[in-house]
C-alpha cells in the first residue's frame, strides 16, 4: 500500500481501480508511479505477475488505484492509446477494472455511423463538452482499422443523456452514409433477447418451410424446441406490436396463423393418460403457449 501525507488513509469512495496494459515487462513499480504520479497521488500499484515462473515475471500490465477519481480520469485521458512506453509496439491501454463496471450500462453509449478515420482522441473531443469522459473506444477489425463505431462511457447517466438529445442523427460524418447514430449501449439483458427473437425467427422460417399443416410430420422435428423457444420469449420480454410486426415481416403471416394450431396439437399429443397431469392444466406452459397463439392469431 502506498499512502500520501496529503491523503488520508484510503481512498475516496468515487476513485476508480483502473487496468492498465501495454507496459513493459522490466518496469518496476517505481518506474509505474513516475508515469501516473504527475496526474495525481497514487494510493495503490499492483503488477500482475506469472506465478508460474520463479521468481514471478511481470506480465504486462498492472491494476492502479488513485486517491481520487479525478486523478484516475485525467492519467486515462492523458495516457489511454495515446503514449507508447519505451519498447513497446502499441499505445498504453488504460480503463476501469472489471470490478468496477458494475453500473456502467446506464451510462456507457453506443456511437454509429462515425468516419474510420476518427480515432479515441476524435471521439472524446466530439463528446466531451457533453461531460467528463471515463472511457472511449473505437471498434476496431483484426486489421486494426475502424470498424465506424464506437463506445463512450460518461460518468454520469445526465451527461450520457445530455449527448444522445444534442448528437443523435445530428450531423453525417465523412465517408458515411447516414447521420451519426447515438444511443444507450445494449445491456446485457437486451443482448439476450435480441438472441432469443432471432432465434425464434429462425424457428419459424425452419417451422414454416419444413412443415406440411395437412400432417404434422414436421412438428416431431421442430415443434418441441419451437414451442418451448416460443415460451421463454414470452416469459421474459414484453411482445409489443412492433414486435410482432417484426416477426410477421421475416416469418410471413401464414406461419403465425398456424402457431394456435401447433401448440394445440401438441397439447393434445402431450396430454394422454401416460403424462403427468400437470400438463393438461390451465396453468401448464402448453397451455399457457396455446392462449398466447389464440391471441395472436386473434390480432393479426
């Protein structure tokens, strides 16, 4: 531990434990806290090190904690894909510990549509009168170039907000086709159920052109998994309009007409005096699927 006679003890409850990498591996922590101290007082420097070899050899990088979060933020601004160490074939990488991300999806966006030729430095400029930057990174290919997006994490969801309002679809950068996209990041939570609609969809391109609705010898292949499927969409999001108009563009209305159907024939495959009579109540996931169908076919 290291401590400051300007500081107390620990430090403050906002500082950042931050991750830094693309150091040299000779470096000792003396040499690290010449590079951060100039941007703030450094409370903690942690090398990572490979146990496996005696002694222990740096492995590159290191965790750096400051006395306070500004520090961390101007040495991250100062430092991040901008300075190269001695040795080393690409720029210092700086950003928060996984530990800390735990409240970042409510302030981390989502840009679209920017020029390949912006990098970090161009993208905080763009959005820095917007708020304090605590981290910013382009999408970039295996070739190293720009993949045209990027993500910005602010400090505070206000000034995320206050950047969405002022520069979604503001302007169109070189080299794009479209204004300039500014969003909330997807949350983990979204990312799934974006997976379990496509899913779905594709369950009913299979369901649609595989089955024959005068026999239901398609429904032994792709019924079971297509019906549970179903169920757990509807279970965890909200199937709103938009939704269904989505899914009646890529499975086509016929298919969606005849999912009451399915489903009621596969209650009534399931619902024999051999199985468990739970799934012949009400309250059973078939039947529960069998009512979401009537309704939608009842809608469209």
């Amino acid at each position: 531990m290291n401590r400051s006679l300007d500081h107390p003890d620990q430090p403050d409850v906002d500082a950042i434990k931050m991750f830094v990498g693309q150091i040299p591996r000779s470096w000792s922590e003396e040499q690290l806290r010449e590079l951060f101290e100039p941007y703030g007082a450094v409370y903690e420097i942690n090398i990572l090190r490979d146990r496996s070899q005696n002694p222990p050899q740096s492995k590159g990088c290191c965790f750096i904690t400051y006395f306070t979060r500004k520090s961390a933020l101007e040495a991250q601004n100062a430092l991040h894909n901008l300075k190269i160490l001695p040795g080393m074939h690409h720029p210092i990488q700086m950003k928060p510990a996984d530990s800390e991300k735990s409240n970042v999806e409510d302030r981390k966006l989502f840009i679209g549509m920017i020029s390949k030729k912006c990098n970090e430095n161009d993208i905080r400029l763009m959005f820095s009168p917007y708020g304090q930057i605590e981290e910013c990174r382009v999408l970039r290919g295996p070739n190293g170039l720009s993949r045209g997006c990027a993500f910005v994490t602010f400090t505070a969801r206000q000034m995320a907000q206050s950047a969405i309002k002022s520069m979604h679809q503001s302007q169109t950068l070189e080299g794009c086709s479209s204004p300039i996209v500014v969003k909330f990041a997807d949350t983990q939570k979204d990312k799934e159920q974006k997976r379990l609609a496509q899913q779905l969809q594709q369950q009913m391109q299979q369901l649609s052109a595989a089955s024959v609705w005068g026999n239901l010898s398609g429904y032994h292949i792709l019924g079971p998994q297509f019906l549970a499927l179903y169920l757990q969409w509807l279970q965890q999001s909200a199937f709103t309009g938009n939704a269904l108009s989505n899914l009646h563009q890529v499975s086509g209305l016929n298919t969606m007409q005849n999912l009451a159907a399915l489903a009621a024939a596969a209650t009534a495959t399931q619902g024999t005096p051999s199985t468990s009579s739970t799934m012949t109540t009400s309250s059973s996931p078939l039947s529960i699927l069998t009512s979401s169908a009537s309704c939608i076919q009842s809608n469209i």
